[in-house]
C-alpha cells in the first residue's frame, strides 16, 4: 500500500469521525484525497492595537459561507462593508447545504474563515470539536466591543449565549448570534375569525382544533420531512408536564430518561392531534416552507417554530396576518412548570475553522456582526432579536419579534433551553426526530414512540464512539 493510499484511507476515516462523509460523495472525496490534498496556508497575522484588537493582517482576505436560510444574507453582506472599511475584501457565498458544500473543503483542510453553521444540513459542531477543527472563540470574548473599547464582547451578551457554545468545557467553540424564541406560532387574525383565544390548557386545544375542523380548517401542519422542527414545542412540553429535570435527564442519555411519564403524557397528547384528524392533510410529506405557505394561506392554525419564521415566511405572509408566537399549550394544572414556560436560546451558529487561513479575520468579523450597527441591522431585517443584551431596545419591531418579546418577558425564570439537539445531532434530528414523525404520521402510537426513543437514547449512550456531556 502506498502514501496515496495511506493518505486515502485517513482521509475518509476522519469524514467518517467528523460524520460529513455521506455515500454518494464517497467517490468524489477519495477522489480528493488521493490527488493528495492542500491544505491553506495561514497568513501572518497583524500588529494588535487598540483599534485593532485581535490582531488582523489588514491586507488579507476573508472568507464567510453563509447558510441562506430564514434569514437571508444581506445582513452578512452589510457587515462585509464594515470589515471591508478597515481590512481586506471580503468573499462571501451562501448556500442551503452547508455541508455539502463545505464538507470536501473541511476534509482537505482548506475551509473558509466564518462558517454560518446552520440549516437541516449543519455539520456536526462536537464531531468537528473533537477533531480540532474548530477554533475556540475566547479570544473574541476577551476582545472590547466595537463601539466601547472599556468593555468585553463577553460581558454584552445575553446570559446562555458562552454556555451554548461551549461543549464539555470552558472554551466557547461556536457563537450562537441569534436569540430565538421557540414555540405554537399563529395569526391572531384567524383565531379572532374563529372567535377563539390560543388555548392554554390541551382540553382547550382540541376544542380550537375540533372548531377549526368544522370550518374546514386544520389545528395545526408542520414540517413532515424536516420532523425535528416538532421539538421546539414538545421539549418544553415535556419540561411544563414533569419539570426541567426530565429534560436534563433526557440531554444527559439517562437511562430511563424516555420512560418518565411526563414523556408518554406529552406524547399521548399530540398523537390526539393525529387522531382526531386535527393536522393538515399531506403535512408528512412537506418541507418547512411548504409548510409555513399552508399555513399562511390560512390552512391551518398552529405551527410549531421559531423565530426566524417571520422573515423565512414573510413572502408569503398576507399583509393582515397578525403573526403571534405562545408558549406550548400546558396539559393541565397538574403541571409542573406554568404555562408561561417556553424554549428560548442563543441560536444560529457562527464557528471559525482551525484551519482558516485568516483566523484573526474571522474573529474580526464576528465582533463586526456583535457590534450595534449589524445587531439593529440584523433585527430589522430578518425581524430577529440578536445574542446581544438589550440591541433591539427601541426599535421599531414587526408583530411577530414582539411577541417572541413579550412571551420571553413573561417567562421570566421559566425559560428551558435543551441541550441533545447541541451534543447529539444524529440522535436529535434523525432518531427522535424521525420516531415523532413516525408517530404523527400514525406509523406508531405513542408508547412504541417511547419505546423507539429510549432505545436510540441507550445506543447513542453505549456508543464509545460518540463523546459525552452533561449538565
């Protein structure tokens, strides 16, 4: 066996590690590989001052890929302009399929400085951590803000945002720059047309639905081929039903943890949903923004989301809509959290590679996007509150992102923020993504649903393969 081969096979064990490497770019990746690679060669980096702090070589270029998602990418091109003012050029793409489109570049060694890591095809940030190709951000976080030099990026962002991005460790890996509400989101213009209040308690949900129905319109429609989109109002269900306990149970791969009651209760509930006809009829088979057009359209009433909805969807948005976004409905007042409770989080992931050429540059960026110009910008553009404390504070802000406001506000302490969908993107997504969808589509009823999702819980545990967290 000779160096190529040598070189072939390392290749494609580490795509295989960092889980990029998909069978049908097989051919293609060995392909890269036995050409024998090219890895960037890093730039030298600038002289540090107070203006500036990290360090940028200024006649260097930048290199940002941009997931061209619910939030566009005229925000990240305004910022270009910022950085383009002090430093070099920046290149800049978007895409849908990030890691499609980055994983070859990843393997190879040659990724670009930012990667706006998000989308149904994110890489997976631990695998990409373990295999140290990820750079820590702490020097960002140690670096003064853009418009006051006496203060830290850390010291300016919501509290959860270091948190988020940290992964068994100190270090801050990933920058989560959006501040999402997740929940039911509706139109308040429908409900009033059905003379009904969004419903608080389940027996109250199902009395809306049974009442849409007779109207010939449905209670709810998600995305069916995009099945996880379903966490962000069952895991704070889950979390109202039996506490926040359940749901550390759950990010911690306990055994038992699916098991718990609070679990079959949540989802005995939605399968009422299936079974009493209340989801839109073809919802199995749509995407997310197949979805949101169904239900903008007024074919249905609740859609579980989050926040970036009002900017993905506002094409297709009527001028009338009167976007709102609640907590999930509780189940009953036997509950443990109120119903206030909501998932809500530092989300949208920024990282910079190990192996960027310019990584001072992709650090300068992001204190660019962390700065009050780009914040205020982002949050009237794509109507999205930002990682950044108080940045939105008297703006002018759309129906939707006021509400996702008004419903934190009132959440108070009861805010859950679930870690499996961080740490286990395999188990998140595919496995317990894919047996609530099964169990939407009526596939399976709920206790095979909790059989299913204990069972891909225990494998990911006994995995020696898959690192461990804990909170």
């Amino acid at each position: 066996m000779g160096p190529a081969d040598v070189d072939r096979r390392n290749l494609i064990k580490r795509a295989t590690a960092l889980g990029l490497l998909a069978a049908p770019a097989m051919g293609a990746l060995t392909s890269c590989a036995s050409g024998g690679g090219g890895g960037n060669e890093k730039i030298s980096g600038g002289e540090k001052t107070d203006q500036n702090p990290l360090g940028v070589n200024e006649k260097a270029g930048l290199e940002v890929v941009i997931f061209n998602g619910g939030y566009g990418e005229q925000y990240a091109k305004d910022a270009h302009k910022i950085y383009e003012g002090r430093y070099g050029s920046v290149k800049h793409d978007a895409t849908q399929k990030i890691r499609t489109t980055l994983q070859p570049r990843i393997i190879k060694g040659n990724p670009p400085d930012v990667i706006n890591n998000s989308g149904a095809e994110a890489m997976d940030i631990a695998s990409l951590i373990e295999e140290e190709q990820a750079e820590p951000l702490d020097a960002l976080l140690d670096a003064p803000t853009l418009d006051d030099p006496d203060t830290k990026i850390r010291d300016v962002l919501v509290p959860g945002t270091i948190t988020k991005g940290q992964f068994g460790g100190e270090e801050m890996y990933q920058l989560n720059y959006s501040f999402t509400v997740y929940g039911t989101w509706y139109s308040q213009t429908a409900l009033d047309r059905l003379e009904v209040e969004y419903p608080k308690t389940w027996d109250q949900m199902l009395a809306v639905c049974a009442k849409a129905k007779k109207e010939g319109i449905a209670g709810w429609t998600y995305a069916g081929k995009h099945p996880y989109y379903f966490a962000f109002t069952m895991y704070p269900f889950i979390a109202k039903i039996g506490g926040q306990d359940v749901l550390k149970a759950i990010d911690n791969l306990e055994p038992g943890a699916w098991k718990h009651d609070a679990v079959r209760k949540a989802f005995d509930a939605y399968y009422e949903l299936y079974a009493k006809g209340y989801i839109l009829e073809g919802t199995p088979g749509i995407d997310h923004t197949q979805s949101q057009t169904q239900w903008n359209k007024g074919k249905a009433l609740f859609i579980p989301n989050g926040s970036w909805v009002e900017n993905e969807a506002k094409k297709t948005t009527p001028a009338d809509f009167e976007m709102r976004v609640a907590p999930p409905t509780s189940l009953d007042s036997s509950d443990a959290m109120p119903f206030e409770t909501v998932w809500a989080e530092a989300s949208e992931p920024f990282m910079v590679p190990s192996r960027a050429k310019n990584v001072p540059g992709g650090m300068e960026w992001l204190r660019i996007m962390l700065g009050k110009e780009s914040t205020a910008n982002f949050t009237q553009l794509v109507s999205a509150l930002t990682c950044v404390k108080g940045a939105a504070d008297g703006l002018d802000l759309q129906s939707g992102l006021a509400s996702a406001s008004e419903v934190l506000k009132a959440a108070g302490e009861n805010v859950v923020a679930p870690r499996i969908h961080d740490w286990y993107l395999e188990l998140h997504k595919d496995k317990i993504g894919g047996t609530i969808a099964a169990m939407m589509a009526g596939d399976i009823k709920p206790a095979e649903a909790v059989t299913r999702c204990q069972r891909f819980a225990d494998e990911t545990a006994k995995d020696d393969s898959v690192r461990k967290y804990e909170r």
